[in-house]
C-alpha cells in the first residue's frame, strides 16, 4: 500500500479505536473528554499528514480491500476531494469537541450533564469515522455502510437526553426518515449492477441513458432524505433538540453533508445527464430553499433557526450539482466549495448559539439583547457566523455562493439562470433576517439573561476564535484545488 493509502485508513481505523476506548471505559466519566481529544487530535495529525502528502506526491488512486464474486464491497477512492474534505470533518470534529470540554459538564446552565460522557464522546469519534469513510467511498455498497452508521450515530446522540420523550421522537424520527434513503440507495445499487456488473461511482459512465437518469434519481432521493431536503426535511429541526455540539457536528461536517456528497460523486461521474434529471434536482433544491426562507421568520429559538438555515444552505449545493448534471463543471465546483465554507461558519454558528445557552441557561434568541455588553467573544462570532452564511463579503460563503451564481449564468437551459436568480432573491432575504438578530441581539440594553450570564471556559472560546478565522480564510484554502474537480466519467 502507498503511504496515502495507509493514511487515508488511519483516519478511519484510529477515531474507530477512540469509539471503542471511550465506550470500554465509561466508568472513567467525565475525563472521557480528554480521551476523546486525543483521539480526534491524533486522527487530525495524521489527516494533515495525508493532505501533505497527497499534494505534493501523489497522484488520485483507488483501491479496493474485500472483493466478492467481482463485487467491489470495501473500496475507497484517494484524490484531491476526498483527501481535503476528510481534513473537513476531522478538522470540525476536533473543534467541536475541544468545545465539548466546556459545554458537556455540570456547569451548563441549560443542560447540567452529569453523566452519559462515554455515550456522547464514543458516539462523536464514530460519527468522525464514519463520516471519514463516507467521503473515501468508492463503490456504492462502502458508501452505503458508511452511509447507515452516520445515521446509527445520529439516532444515539440525538436521542443522548433519552429520559425525555421529545428526544427520543426526535431520535427515532431522524432514523426512519434517514433509514428510508438509505433503501433508495441499496435500490441504486441495485440497478447499477445489473446493468453494469460493477458497483463503482465509474460504473455509472457506462450506463445507457435512460438507466442512468433513473440511477442519479434514486441517488439524489437517497441524498435529499439524507440532507433534509423537501419532502424529507422534518427530522431536521427536531433534531435540534441534541445537545449542540451534536448539532453543531451534524450540521456542518457529518450526517446532512453525506447527502450531498453521495449525489457529488454521483454526477462526477454520471454527467452529462438527461436535462430532465438536472432539472427536477434543481427545482426540489429551490423548493426547500424557499421553504426554509419562509420558516426563518416565525422561529426564536436559536437552533431551529440554524436548522433551517441549513436547510437553504444545502439547497445551494443541490442547485449547484443540478447545474453539474448538464454539463457545468463550474456548477460541481461550487457545490464542494460551498460544502467547505458552510462547515466553518455553520459550526461557528451552533458553538455560538451553545455557548449562550450555556452561558444564560436560554435558547431563545430574545434573551440575547445587549450581548456586546458581556462577551465581545460571543458577539463577534455571532455577527461573523450569521454575515458569513448571509455570503457577505469577505466572509468565505460569499466566494462559493458566487461560484455557484456565476455557473448558473454560464449555462444555456432557461431553466438554469431563473432557478440561479430565485437563489439570489434568498440570499438577500436571507440577508435581511440575519441582520435583524444581529442587531436585536448584540446591541440595546442588556436583557435580563444577558447581565446575568456566567463566562464561558477557555475550550469554548478557543474553538470559537479558531471558527471566526476560518470564516476569514477557508476560501482561500479550498479556492486553488478547485481546477482539480473535474468530471470523473468522460
């Protein structure tokens, strides 16, 4: 094996031992949170490793490790995508739980936890590993596994309050819905075999037209339940009910990014399409955009306002890889470059949001009026975050969304530039709303909760303070290895 082979394992074999050390020693309590630090920094080492170098020695390769009857079971694919977006998840998964130290303890005004570490901190690293396994996924039936354990994860911490009855709804919920498209994956699968004798994302290039568009449909369903997309998206919200580094990693780097990802390499390598295909792609993606915009307005608690602004984010991916279908590299581009840009700023966001409620022992967002006034810290991440997702300028969100526009401007179908200017009409609305809690919420006279808040500990504000400079600069990180994302089945 080559030394990126070797690594690109590690980064799901050592998370895979942190899971199984964590959870062997629950009695340990609440030191399993250095444990698991140790583990997700040992994973991150090797990952920047890896990213070294693939980058300056090696070239894309695919390996497969079980084989069966000439089915490909295990197979992982290594190149320049999986490599930087597995630095992604490893990278947001330290961050979080580098938070976790502060958040998951006594002290939290919102949730006191006192018990269940081994099941969060276990549960976090598996999720990091599965994750990991998802974006090096070569044939369907590894991404299929991998695909099912995010959800498993899922289900264990978003049901981690299990005495409440909401939480366990909203854990089971998440499981069926996700579980659902899992089976329209494992019928892709299917069918690609059957017509091609191969379960690889190549596979795909071979097939004729007419299976192929049925394949990429069962795809992106399998993808849309995944990602909370229309008509799959009511798992999504409840699921807010998980403590946050849960959501805040589910959201930016795990679990609704699997969907997404799924359908990128699917039209890598499937495109050109049927335009029918790219179209109903597009339309469901401007569907749950708009939704989510309409469902910003009623809501006041803060982490079921970052749901369904997640919602509309990933809605930008799918319009992007809709673009991708027909043809638009630039539409491929942007989707895996607003992929990277959103992780940092929406995870800023969800740490954002924790650190109040833990600060304040409140999750509603008028009881932060006069925040500049206490935390400073807490303020600026705040307005970063929400300008960063918004996609104002420097912040990173506005180079991916404008990748994303300008694709949609370059392509003939009519289709194409009116879905691309619903998407601008969202993101200036999007805009609007953000602003308005920036300024209700930062300035003004500190509100009750506010004058009354305890500091956060050192963990806390150091992930946040990383998340804001990454806000600043991923963009300029990801931007010179998008000329390497190209169609992968011409």
């Amino acid at each position: 094996m080559a030394t990126t082979e070797i690594l690109s394992l590690l980064t799901i074999i050592v998370p895979g031992i942190g899971w199984a050390t964590v959870s062997l020693l629950y009695r340990k309590g609440i030191k399993l949170g250095l444990l698991a630090n140790i583990f997700s920094f040992l994973t991150l080492i090797i990952c920047a490793f890896n990213v070294l170098t693939y980058f300056t020695a090696s070239t894309p390769m695919i390996y497969t490790l079980v084989e069966f009857n000439g089915i490909e079971v295990i197979s992982f694919i290594v190149d320049s995508i999986s490599v930087a977006i597995s630095f992604l998840v490893v990278f947001i998964g330290c961050i979080i739980l580098l938070f976790s130290l502060g958040y998951m303890t006594p002290e939290n005004r919102e949730h006191p936890i006192t018990e269940g570490y081994a099941w969060f901190y276990g549960s976090m690293l598996l999720f990091m590993a599965s994750m990991v396994g998802v974006v090096y996924s070569y044939s369907l039936i590894t991404m299929a596994i991998f695909y099912e354990v995010t959800g498993l994860c899922s289900f264990v911490l978003i049901g981690f309050f299990h005495e409440n009855p909401k939480s366990r709804y909203s854990a089971m919920k998440a499981l069926y819905i996700t579980h659902l498209g899992w089976i329209f994956l494992i019928v892709a699968t299917a069918l690609l075999y059957s017509f091609s004798g191969s379960v690889t994302f190549n596979a795909l290039s071979n097939l004729t037209p007419y299976v192929k568009s049925a394949t990429v449909l069962l795809l992106a369903i399998a993808a849309w339940a995944k990602s909370a997309q229309i008509p799959f998206y009511t798992w999504l919200p409840d699921a807010m009910i998980a403590p946050t580094p849960v959501s805040a990693y589910l959201h930016a780097a795990a679990m609704v990014k699997v969907g997404v990802f799924l359908l990128f390499r699917s039209i890598q390598y499937a495109a050109p399409i049927d335009q029918f295909v790219g179209l109903i792609i597009g339309v469901m993606a401007v569907l749950t955009m708009v939704y989510g915009l309409v469902m910003y307005v009623p809501q006041l608690d803060m982490k079921r306002l970052l749901a369904y602004s997640t919602i509309t984010q990933l809605s930008y991916m799918f319009l992007a890889l809709s673009f991708a279908s027909i043809g638009a590299v630039e539409g491929l581009r942007g989707s895996i470059f607003h992929l990277w840009n959103h992780a940092y700023a929406k995870a800023l966001f969800f740490l954002t949001a924790g650190a109040l409620s833990y600060a304040t022992g409140s999750k509603f967002l008028i009881d932060y009026r006069g925040l500049i006034e206490r935390s400073r810290i807490l303020a600026i991440s705040f307005s970063v975050a929400a300008f960063s997702i918004s996609g104002i300028p420097p912040l990173a969100c506005f180079y991916s969304k404008f990748v994303i526009f300008l694709s949609g401007f370059s392509h003939s179908p009519i289709w194409v530039p009116a879905l691309t200017l619903i998407a601008i009409g969202e993101s200036v609305c999007c805009f609007i709303i953000f602003l308005y809690w920036v300024i209700k919420c930062i300035y003004g006279e500190a509100s009750d909760h506010i004058s009354k808040m305890q500091d956060i500990p050192l963990t806390m504000s150091v992930a946040l303070v990383v998340l804001v400079i990454m806000c600043f600069i991923s963009a300029y990180i990801m931007y010179p290895l998008l000329e390497q994302i190209t169609f992968a089945g011409r």
